[in-house]
C-alpha cells in the first residue's frame, strides 16, 4: 500500500506544469544548457556543444522519469 502512495505522489508531481525559470549548476556541462518544457511537457535543449546536448538529455529524461528507471533496474535484477 505504501508503495501505491508513492507511485501517486510521483505521478501527482510529475504531471503538475512549472512555468517559473529554474537555474540550476550541474557539474558535467562544459558551457552553459537551456532546458525549455513547453504547455504540452516537451523539452526543448539548447546546447553550445555535442556532448552538452546529450548530458543535458539524460539529465531531463532522469528529472522526469526517474521512478520508471528505477523500476527498470529493479525488475532486471529480479
């Protein structure tokens, strides 16, 4: 049961839309990334390099989806 509390909160908060501007620093970047949601929850990079781009990426698709990745991993490993 506690774990069907979760999984609501998680998908309450996660569906809820932010519209004020976040800056956050996360080591890993070499120049600086936007990250813009738009009205429908896409994500919208914008990147000065290559490899920015694709940290910036997997750190949006982890802030978004991280109880599905974490239910992935726990179910590979039994």
């Amino acid at each position: 049961m506690k774990y069907l509390n979760l999984l609501f909160i998680v998908l309450f908060t996660s569906c809820l839309s932010s519209t004020e501007l976040k800056k956050e620093k996360i080591p890993g970047l070499k120049e600086s990334v936007e990250i813009i949601r738009d009205k429908w929850g896409i994500n919208h990079i914008y990147a000065k390099n290559q490899h920015d781009l694709f940290f910036a990426q997997g750190y949006a698709a982890a802030r978004d989806r991280l109880f599905q990745f974490e239910m992935w991993r726990r179910q590979a490993t039994g």
